[in-house]
C-alpha cells in the first residue's frame, strides 16, 4: 500500500467516526454493513510505525516519539505515560515531507522505566493499545574513555606545502597505476591520524590536489564523498573531536561554493558516531550512534549488570532534525551472535554497526562487525528479515565467500551487494583484505558470491575499507586502516587505478565522483623574486574548472595589461612576471577561455 492510499485510508477512517458521532448525536440508527461505518473498513486502516520501536529495551532519556505513516492532520489522541515519570505532555511536530509526526516530550523519561505509547490509530507492535519500550539504565564502574587520537603534524616530509597557501600541508599522494580506462572522476579521501593535516581531501586522476579543508588539531573527518540533497550535489563528511573511540560529531553538508547548507547533529539525545553519514533521496541522513547501558553479559562471558555498548542505526530528516527511524542493536542481535569478549571495566563491544543503508524496498542494510553478520532489517517492525555471514546466516556460504569484520554494507544499482572484507577483526590480519560482491535471493535463501577483489600487494586490513560501484560498473576500494591506498578496477576485475597516501595517513573510506566547485573566495596569489627573477604563484582551493592562468601586470594598479598565460598545473602553478612591471594579479579561465574570477593585485618588491 503506498503513501497516498495510507493518508487516504486514514482521513476516510477519521471521517467516518464523525459521521457515526452525528449520527448517534441526532439520535438516528446506523445501518449494518458489515462492520463498515460510511462504507469503510475500519481493519483497513494500516498501522502507523513508531520509535522507538516496541520492545526497545534501551531508549534514550530524551527520546521523542516519531510516528511514521500518517498525516499531520491525522494523528490524534497521543498519550505518552512512563511508569515513574507519569504523563507527558509535549508538542507534535510535523515531519518535512509530512508524512509523519513527531511526540516532543516537555520533560525527559527517568532511567529504567517503562513507556507506553497510545494513540487514536492502530500502531505497529502495539499490545493492548499500546506501544511499550524500556529507558536505558547507565552504567557504572567504566574504565576513562580515552582520549581520541589525533597524531597530526603541521608540516612533515612528504606533506605537500604552497607559498600560495601556506596554511595548507595536506598529505601528499603518488599514484601507482593509472591506465586508460580507469575513470576520469575525482578521488575522495579524508587523510587522518598520521603525519599531515587531517581534512577532507579532492584529488584528480593524475593525484593532483583540488580542494583541501584542514580541520584544528584533535578533530578528523570521517566519510567525505559527493551525494545528492534536494536534487543537487553536495559534498558530506563527519568531523569530530570528542574523547573515545569512536567519539560523538557532527555531520556536514557543503554546497558548490563550499559552504556549509546543512548540519546533523543527532537526535533524541545521540550523537552520530564516527562510522556512517550517508543522505537518502528522500532528503534524510542514516547515521550511526554508539552507547553504554548496563545490561546482562552472562551470554558474553561476562556478569549480570555491566555495560553493553549499545550501536544504534537512525534516519534523521535533516530538515527538522526529527527521528524517522530508529534501531535498537539490543532487543534485537543477542551476545550469543558476537564474537567479542567481556573485558572487565570495559563496555562489550558486541555488534560494532559500521554501516546503515537503504536497499531498493526502503527497509534496511546494517552491517555488525563484531558479529561477522550483516543484516536486512525491516522498517516498519525493526525484525530481521535476513543475515548474510556470521553464527546465523539465513543462507548457506562456500568459505571461499566467508568475510571477517566486514565493512560498509550495501546494494549496488545492479542489484548486486557489495562488502569490504578485511579479514580479520585484531591484528595481525590473518588474510588479504576484498571487495565482495553477492548476489542474493532471499525467496530463495541463496547468496552467491560472484566476484572477489583482492589487495593488490596481498595485504589484510584489521578496520575501516569500503567498496563503491561506479555507473560504468568499475569498483573502486578504499583499503582501510593502516593501508593507505585506494583502488579501482574494471568490471572484469583488473585493477587499473592505484593510489598511495603518505605512510601511516589513513582515510576511513575512499571514493571517485563528479564535482564541481566554485569558491566564494577568489584566486590566492603570492608574489616571490629571487636572483632578479619575478615569480607569480596562484592557487584557487576547489576550483574545478580553471584551465589557464593569464598574468596582468603594469605599471600602476589601475593599468594592468594581460601578460602571459599557462596551462593550470595543480594545486599551485608558477608564472613568470614580465620584466619592470610594477603590480601584478592573475585572472582563472575556463576551457573556453571565459573570465571565471580575479585575484587581488599585489605590488612587486624588488630585492
């Protein structure tokens, strides 16, 4: 049943109930249909998804109810009561394509208490009316949380450095390979936790440097690719700098001018973690989010009443920063599935979620490190509807198809799903690291693994790595950490890109895609003469369509004359000053040799 059919069912339904209070009120008889009031079918009505969804067994304090399936205008006698907090008064806020509703509660829920949810339409997983779901009790007794590690250096060998721009030392790259048919697109990667400035980083296909954003020291970028917001493109990441591992943040939407249109900062009381930042065509983000609660590790090897840390998958409608889902590990992967063990003052780290996105019928692919298992998840209910690998996998696997501590889980346009397998979950890697394609028939319970792209220099990665599908069905792989290296290899499986970061960079993923960027701010120029030689440097940081660098010099700032012109050369190209001239500036053409911007005009010194 679509969304029309839904909001139309349900406005039917209200419509109806009118009709038999008016009715009664008039003191006139309803005539029997079959069940049917004004001819509609009460059980017609669909039920509406909430989330938390029932049975959560840990939801946040400060969780908002969100009602998904229903008009603004349809839901109505909403009544929230926690078992020690009592009623709940709150706002109802309106979801941005209005096709659902969000419970603001005035005050938050206390620590281990039970909520119910009601509400004058049916609503998934209720019983007796309600939707009932649990407050996570915190933990006690944790070991510090680390702090989170940084590791970058201003300036070191092999750092690119500009007289242009001499706040800028991103990582240098070398390229390995680089054959015809390897695609023209930009290469994405965020250089972090080595030597260098962390940032999110363009390259073009010959390694040359487009766009760097350097971040202050102890923040890092995580995810940094091209996805589309409102039918446009944009450039997306996750920066943070707070302590632990995998640290709270921010998720970041930067248009073609590179200014930030959007931010997600979490919900319900979470903040997106560091693993996942993906945006929907709907126009939502799918993060990831970890948390302690205290919970029964019996099944674990641990004891009854230490910390579980909880990874939790959510969509968040960026417009309103309202929950339109929200997924529990807990109440729904028990301990048994994980291959983690319980460290005593730490929380277990028992599913580790490192990837949450949308298959093609809108419910759910989560990937769970620790559980060697990745998962379709449905959206209404929050059930399992299938598990590929792992202790309980729906489907029968050769080993030549098993994957360990797999990574970013998700469905190709071909229908195909892809995984990076790293091999192994401590290091040292037991075995070289893959891409891994499936072909899955869930109907079936079969899962066929139909190609298998190695490491190049048959080396195994122990964290991150990704594996994207290029329109021309040519894969590009980001390796992961401690392996900084990107791939890509055509449909048949040879390898025809090859990228190297400076030793010890990581890049948590790694991507190629089309961009376009104009800054706001025109060209940098810096001026240097030495033994009688004057030289202009001009850089434009994310300029993607200068072609040509013209000089204009003269004798005064108001006659500037076009001097000279060179071909753009990377980040930063040299260019020769006439002979006396006095001031100098330097214009950005386009492949047409059309004006595109004009630096400042700077005087000459003479040494």
């Amino acid at each position: 049943m679509n969304r029309r059919h839904r909001l139309v069912r349900t406005r039917l339904a209200g419509i109806a109930g009118a009709s038999l209070f008016l009715l009664l009120a008039l003191g006139l008889s309803c005539s029997s249909d079959g069940g049917k009031s004004n001819g509609v079918d009460a059980a017609e009505v669909e039920e509406v998804a909430v989330y938390p969804l029932a049975g959560t067994p840990d939801a946040s304090a400060k969780s908002e109810i969100s009602f998904r399936g229903v008009a603004p205008d349809g839901l109505s006698g909403v009544k929230v009561v926690g078992s020690r907090s009592g009623r709940h008064a709150g706002r109802l806020l309106t979801h941005s394509d209005r096709d659902g509703v969000s419970f603001v509660p005035a005050k938050p829920f206390k620590a281990g208490e039970v909520v119910r949810v009601r509400a004058d339409l049916p609503l998934v997983g209720a019983r007796r009316g309600a939707v009932s779901f649990r407050i996570a009790s915190p933990p006690g007794g944790l070991a510090p949380q680390e702090a989170f590690p940084d590791g970058s250096k201003p300036i070191v060998p092999g750092a690119n450095r500009y007289l242009s721009r001499r706040d800028l030392h991103p990582a240098g790259v070398k390229i390995t390979r680089s054959r015809p048919e390897a695609s023209d697109s930009l290469v994405f990667l965020a250089p972090k936790g080595g030597p260098g400035q962390n940032g999110p980083l363009i390259l073009d296909r010959q390694g040359r440097i487009v766009w760097f954003h350097p971040l202050q020291a102890g923040f890092k970028t995580y995810d940094f690719r091209v996805q589309s917001y409102e039918g446009k493109p944009v450039l997306t990441w996750w920066q943070g700098d707070a302590p632990g591992a995998y640290g709270g943040g921010t998720g970041l939407l930067v248009d073609s001018s590179y200014r930030v249109i959007a931010t997600v900062k979490g919900a319900n009381g979470y903040q997106p973690d560091i693993h996942e930042f993906r945006l929907t065509p709907q126009g939502t983000a799918l993060v990831l989010v970890y948390v302690p609660v205290r919970w029964d590790l019996r099944a674990a090897g641990g004891p009854n009443g230490k910390a579980a840390l909880d990874s939790i998958a959510q969509e968040i409608d960026i417009k309103t920063g309202r929950v339109l889902f929200e997924w529990h590990s807990l109440g729904h992967i028990p301990l048994s599935e994980s291959y983690s063990k319980y460290v005593p003052g730490h929380p277990i780290d028992y599913t580790h979620l490192n990837s949450v996105s949308l298959d093609n019928d809108g419910n759910f692919l989560i990937s769970a490190r620790n559980t060697w298992s990745v998962y379709k998840v449905d959206r209404r209910t929050g059930k399992i509807m299938w598990r590929l690998g792992g202790k309980r996998s729906t489907f029968k696997m050769p080993k030549s198809s098993y994957f360990v501590g797999q990574h970013d889980f998700e469905r190709a346009a071909d229908g195909t799903y892809t995984l990076f397998d790293n091999g192994s979950i401590l290091p040292p890697p037991r075995r070289p690291s893959r891409g891994l394609v499936f072909s899955i028939d869930a109907g079936a319970r079969k899962a066929q693994l139909v190609r298998a792209l190695r490491e190049p220099q048959g080396r195994g990665t122990f964290s991150q790595g990704s594996v994207q599908v290029l329109p021309n069905g040519h894969y590009v792989i980001g390796w992961g950490g401690g392996n900084p290296e990107v791939s890509e290899f055509g449909p048949s499986g040879r390898l025809l890109f090859n990228a190297r970061l400076l030793p010890k960079v990581e890049s948590y993923r790694a991507y190629r895609g089309e961009w376009q960027g104009r800054p706001r701010r025109g060209p940098d120029v810096a001026v240097v003469t030495r033994k009688g030689r004057t030289t202009l440097y001009a850089s434009w940081n994310g300029a993607t369509d200068v072609r040509t660098w013209e000089v204009v010099a003269g004798p005064t700032r108001a006659r500037l004359d076009a001097a000279n012109r060179v071909r753009w050369r990377g980040f930063e190209t040299a260019l020769p000053v006439p002979q006396g001239a006095a001031f100098v500036a330097v214009r950005a053409l386009d492949g047409s040799g059309e004006l595109i911007a004009e630096s400042k005009t700077l005087q000459v010194r003479r040494s």
